[in-house]
C-alpha cells in the first residue's frame, strides 16, 4: 500500500479505528529499539465494581503492572526491558541506579541485573530521616539483598547522579564495565516502556468494548507519565491523562513530565510533539513530604485491601488512590463512565511500614 492509499483508507476510519491502526504503527515503531523480555505482558485489565459501588462515581478499572512478574512486580519493569537492552549492547557487567531507602526501582532494577547475570550497585537516600528497624532493613531492602545487590546509604539531600558517576569511576577502575540506571529509569529510553504500555491498555480496552474516558496513576520520577504522554499523544487518543503528585510541587512535576515526554517523543524519531496541556499533575495528596505517610494514604490503602483484596504501597500508589478517590468525591470525574487506575506495584514497601497502618494483632 502507497502512502497516499494510507492516507486515503485511514481518512474513511472512524476514530476508534484510527486509534488501533496508529496502535500498530506505534508496534512498528518501539520494535526498532532493543528490547529484553522481563516481565508478563500484557498486565491484566480488571475491574474494581466494589470500590466503584462505595464511592458512586464511575466504574473503576484498574490496570494491573503490579503483576510484572519481576520480583513481585512493579512499573518499573517495563522501562527496565529497554535499560537492561542498552546495557547488555554497550557490554556492560555491572549496573548502577539510585532511590529512596524503599525503592521499588531499585527492588527490580536488582532483580533485572540477577535474572541478567550482571553484578548490581544500588545508592539508597534516605529522604525520610527514619531509623524504624522494619523500614531500613525490611521490604524493598531485604529483597535489594536478596537478589545479590551492594546495596549503601546516602544522606538527605545528597546529588544522587554525581554519587553515582564517583561509583562508576571507581569501578572502571576496578576494570568494570558499569551502565548507570537514572532514579526511576526515568530517561527517554526508560519511558518507551510507558509509550509501550499506552498502546497495550488502548487495545485490551477495544478487545473489551471499552472506551476509557480516564487513566489516574502516581508520578514521582516521571519516566511513567512521560511515556504515557508520548503514548496517547502518538495514537491520538482522547483519554484523559491524570498524574497524582508523590513529590514535587505542581509547576516542577509537570515540567520535569512535559520535558522528558517531549524528549521520549524526539528519541522516537517521530516527530511528535507534545501539547503542555495534555500534562497534568495534583500534587495535594503529597502530604509532609515524600515516603511519610498521609491519613488519605492510610484510609485508600485500607480501603481497597479490604473491597477489592488488592494491596497498594504507600509511597506511590498509595497516596495517587488517595487521589483519585477524593476526586471522584469532589466530582472531578463526572460525567466519565469508565476511569482506569494505573496500579504501579511496590507492595514489598508495606513492611517497612508496619507501624503505620494501626493494626490489631491477634483475636481471641
């Protein structure tokens, strides 16, 4: 087929069908760029009609990267199948990346490297001033050891990036090959996971018959939204794209989305280019800071474990269920019939959290 018969057939497409013919073009496009299989794809796509019956708004959909498969699964691992590629092309045998002490990034990123066969160097900052027993040793961390990794503590406020690049140097020193590994894995070549996923979520909701009106998930390091953007923008989808701020304040979590989407969309070499308005981030379920817990994260977090048996961490997840439950009861979704809640894995992080959800032991 001509391009000018391309042009013609997808002229005659109704959106939908358009929407799945770029699909397909966006395929084509990610199989260009080395990729190794990591994780369970596609994630399932489920319903969540108990916790949609108790907040009254639309139906609740949950889109479920927390069964990766990688190491109890998580967002991450999706950026990390293009990451990991790099690596292994650039030959290297040892991977350096960075996170809070309770990094689900981190918990993968050594889980990738062990299934990969690479030597693993993880630089944990502590963000939070805690010395809780159960949040410096347990959860994420545990399995940061278990799956073979250094792991080494940094303090607050520490530039991260060069900590990693001393690292680095002392290793090539030391006749290693190490490949850095952003926070987050958010980098252009991180978020074609999330480009990725944005094509896989559009065409299980067509195999469903359902039109999403909404995708709600949490954005810290922004490789996740980043992709996403690029994702829907690529398609043209009309899905409404909502980030639930973790960190940052509003005007630097959105910038540090729109800069990385756009630059995700260049790394493509599509020549997309990004709508600032298709970016948007609520920052108001922050709370005290970063990795502290909130009573919205608390309650959301009890909520769906107890309605729909689904466990969410609170660092991300957590606190963007908090999110998008206050909106539906402040009414930021009426009018939506079907809003999918992209669930981000981190599970593991509760046990370093054991203190804060107030839970009775034993019954006689």
């Amino acid at each position: 087929m001509t391009d000018t018969d391309l042009i013609a057939e997808r002229e005659n497409q109704t959106p939908a069908e358009l929407t799945l013919s770029l699909c397909k073009d966006l395929s084509m496009t990610l199989a260009k760029f080395p990729k190794v299989r990591l994780g369970h794809f596609p994630t399932p796509l489920e319903p969540m009609d108990r916790l949609s019956e108790q907040l009254g708004g639309p139906r609740l959909w949950v889109k479920r990267d927390d069964c990766t498969g990688l190491s109890t699964g998580g967002n991450k691992t999706r950026k990390l199948e293009y990451l990991m590629a790099v690596a292994q092309e650039e030959g290297a045998d040892t991977i350096i990346t960075q996170g809070a002490t309770q990094s689900n990034h981190a918990r993968q990123t050594t889980a990738a490297s062990a299934k990969l066969g690479m030597a693993c160097h993880i630089l944990l900052e502590d963000r939070t001033g805690s010395n809780d027993p159960n949040y410096i040793l347990n959860g994420n961390v545990l399995l940061d050891r278990l799956h073979g990794a250094s792991v080494s503590k940094r303090g607050s406020g520490i530039d991260m990036n060069d900590e990693m690049e001393t690292l680095a140097d002392k290793l090539r020193a030391d006749g290693k090959q190490p490949y850095i590994i952003p926070g987050g894995g958010s980098n252009a070549i991180g978020a074609l996971g999330y480009v990725n996923c944005a094509r896989e979520l559009v065409e299980q909701a067509a195999s469903l018959g359902l039109n999403i009106d909404a995708l709600i998930h949490a954005t810290g390091s922004s490789g996740t939204q980043a992709g996403l953007v690029a994702g829907l923008t690529a398609i043209q989808s009309d899905i409404h794209l909502l980030g639930i701020g973790v960190r940052a304040p509003k005007e630097k979590q959105e910038q540090m989305v729109f800069d990385l989407a756009q630059k995700t969309a260049d790394h493509m070499g599509t020549g997309l280019q990004i709508a600032r308005s298709d970016v948007r981030a609520n920052t108001d379920y922050v709370g005290p800071g970063y990795g502290l817990p909130t009573d919205g994260m608390i309650e959301a977090v009890k909520l769906l474990a107890q309605t729909e048996g689904l466990l969410f961490d609170p660092v991300y997840s957590g606190k963007g269920l908090d999110g998008l439950i206050d909106q539906i009861r402040k009414g930021y979704f009426d009018g939506m019939n079907d809003v999918v809640f992209l669930h981000t894995g981190g599970s593991a992080a509760l046990f370093g959290y054991a203190d804060t959800f107030g839970l009775p032991g034993y019954s006689d």
